[in-house]
C-alpha cells in the first residue's frame, strides 16, 4: 500500500501536473514579457502587464494550494493563513500610497522644499573658491 497517495491526495501524478501547468504559465509570462518590450503604445503594455500579474497570482495559489499543502487543509487553517496575507499587502499598498502622496504635497505646499529641491549646485573646481566660501572667510 503506497502510504504517500493516501495522505496527500494524488502523489506523483498531481505534483507532475502542477508542475507543467507552472512551466506553461511560466512560458506565457516570459513570452508577454518579451513581446511587450516591442509595443510602443501605453495602454497595451499596461493590459500586457495586468495579464502578467493575473498568470502570476495563478502561479502563487498553485505553489501555496499544492507545495505548502493549503489545498488539503480545513477552511480554518487557510483562514489564518490568507488573512493576514491579504492585511499585509494591503498595508505595503497603503505604505506606497501615503509615501507618495506624502513626497508630492511636501513639495506643493512648502516652497523651501520645492525650491531647494529644483535647486541646482555649483559645482567647485579645484583651487577656487565660490562666491559663499570667500564671504565666509571675511567674516
């Protein structure tokens, strides 16, 4: 009696599956990546990209389903698991949001961060001084 099959479901056989499904999404994603270097317009290398992510979320629930053995837990153990998943993309989301919008109302509304921001230094060459440099040394 093969003791593996009756504990993990389909043994050999559903690994070999999983594992061509996983190569053919591969494949795909490599080949939309490698197609969507040549297109120019933006819309479509955007549609291109949110195929990729989808082909990706696929990949990640058969490895976590079929290699972390979710697949044949109860409904409560894969709760505590996607959960928390689910909370912390959404925080790393939010994160990126409010740093963004962060940088973009700093420079908005203080006009010193602006200013020194679209500011360019001088650059110094050696042995002279700049025009700062040598009202300091007066001083």
């Amino acid at each position: 009696m093969d003791h593996t099959t009756e504990h993990h479901g389909g043994g050999a056989k559903e690994v070999r599956n999983v594992t061509i499904i996983l190569t053919v999404l591969t494949i795909i994603e490599l080949a939309l990546g490698f197609w969507m270097m040549g297109i120019d317009s933006h819309s479509t290398r955007i549609a291109v990209k949110g195929i990729i992510v989808i082909l990706m979320l696929a990949k990640a629930f058969y490895i976590v389903g079929y290699f972390m053995h979710l697949k044949h837990e109860i409904r409560n153990m894969i709760m505590t698991i996607v959960v928390p998943l689910l909370l912390f993309v959404w925080f790393i989301i939010a994160f990126l949001y409010d740093g963004n919008s962060f940088k973009n109302l700093k420079n908005t509304y203080d006009p010193y961060k602006k200013e020194v921001s679209q500011t360019k230094i001088e650059k110094k060459e050696e042995g002279k001084e700049t025009k700062n440099e040598a009202a300091e040394e007066k001083k």
